[in-house]
C-alpha cells in the first residue's frame, strides 16, 4: 500500500487567503489534488492542515481523506509531513508527498511515479520536467519516500525541510522525467491565480 501525504499547512501569506481552498473549475485546490490520486488508485489519504484548518474545513468536505492538523505549522514542512507520517496506514510501503496548491498536475503523473517507485523499492522517487524559462530539468512533486526511510523524516533538522532525507547520505535517489511542467507550477500570488482562472 502507498499513502498520500497532502500538505496544505502553509501560511499562504503572498496570497492573502488558503491556497487550498481557492476555487478552480468549480472545486477548490485540494480536492484536485485529492481527485487526482484516487483516480491514480491510492486509496489511504492524508490532508495535513494548519491555522487555517476551520477556514479550510468549512469550504472543502473530505470525502475519506484523513485529515490532521499541524499546531506549529510555523515549523515548515518538515514538521507537516510528520504529524501526516503519523496518520498514515501501518501497512504502508512508501509515502507520496504532494502539495495541496498544485491542483493541475495531471492524475497520470500521479500513476506514473507511482509505478516507478513500484520498480525501485529502493529509492526516493523525484519527477523533473523541462522548465522552459531556462531550459533545464527541474524537480517537482510529488514525491515517494520509502516507509524504510521513515525515521530519516524525524531526525532532520526542522530548518533544513524535506531536502535534509532527499539528500542524505543513505537515500538513493530515482529521477523520474516527466513531460508534465505543472509538478513545477508555483500558485503564490493573486496574479499567479488570476492566470489560472483565465485559462481556464
């Protein structure tokens, strides 16, 4: 079994208002994400909240999704994706981290990280993509981390965030290129979610 890890305890301080929630195409940002991996066939989910939880909680009903809150989500993402660890399924094999402000990443960008973590058990799974404004490949999420690699998210320092386990000296890493440039695709601002909407 693979869990999901949706963190969306950020400040969403640039955009005045949780990125979560915003509406696009008639749900809010979440449930894409949320969407996304159900169609990618993961079924135990986690939504990790923050402050915001009761703004969030009042615009988007969870549909089987656990949800849990961060009470320090001042601490980073480091400190969300552990109170998540903690949620998860004990049969879980590996964890997929994704992020709750990336609602048009494609659910076959989902399955396709899936399945190569399903071939390299051994490794911590990163998509990259093309990014056009400097022609260079560029890493994005979601994520896998091997359930082996559990304890290396509970002893790094809170500072250093999730690149502390992708870069430590005992995790192999899989770079997995993908043609999908949304795992790279920041919605920080107003003006970064009003082109959203105009597109459509």
């Amino acid at each position: 079994m693979i869990s999901a890890i949706i963190l969306a305890a950020g400040g969403s301080d640039r955009m005045g208002r949780p990125k979560a929630i915003l509406q696009w195409r008639g749900k809010p940002f979440i449930e894409h994400v949320c969407s996304a991996l159900r169609s990618a066939g993961v079924e135990d989910l986690v939504a990790v909240l923050g402050s915001a939880s009761k703004e969030i909680l009042s615009a988007w009903t969870p549909t089987g999704e656990k949800v849990a809150v961060n009470l320090k989500p001042e601490h980073g993402q480091l400190s969300s994706l552990r109170v998540g660890l903690g949620e998860v399924s004990e049969f879980s094999e590996a964890f997929l981290v994704c992020l709750a402000d990336q609602p048009t990443i494609d659910p076959d960008t989902y399955k396709k990280v899936i399945d190569c973590w399903l071939l390299n058990k051994d490794s911590v799974v990163i998509p990259r993509t093309f990014r056009a404004s400097d022609s260079r490949l560029k890493r994005g999420h979601p994520i896998i981390i091997p359930a082996a690699h559990r304890q290396l998210c509970f002893e790094g320092p809170l500072d250093k965030g999730l690149h502390w386990v992708t870069h430590h000296p005992s995790v192999k890493i899989f770079d997995l290129e993908v043609k999908d440039p949304e795992i790279i695709r920041d919605f920080d601002t107003p003006e970064d979610y009003e082109a959203l909407v105009k597109a459509g």
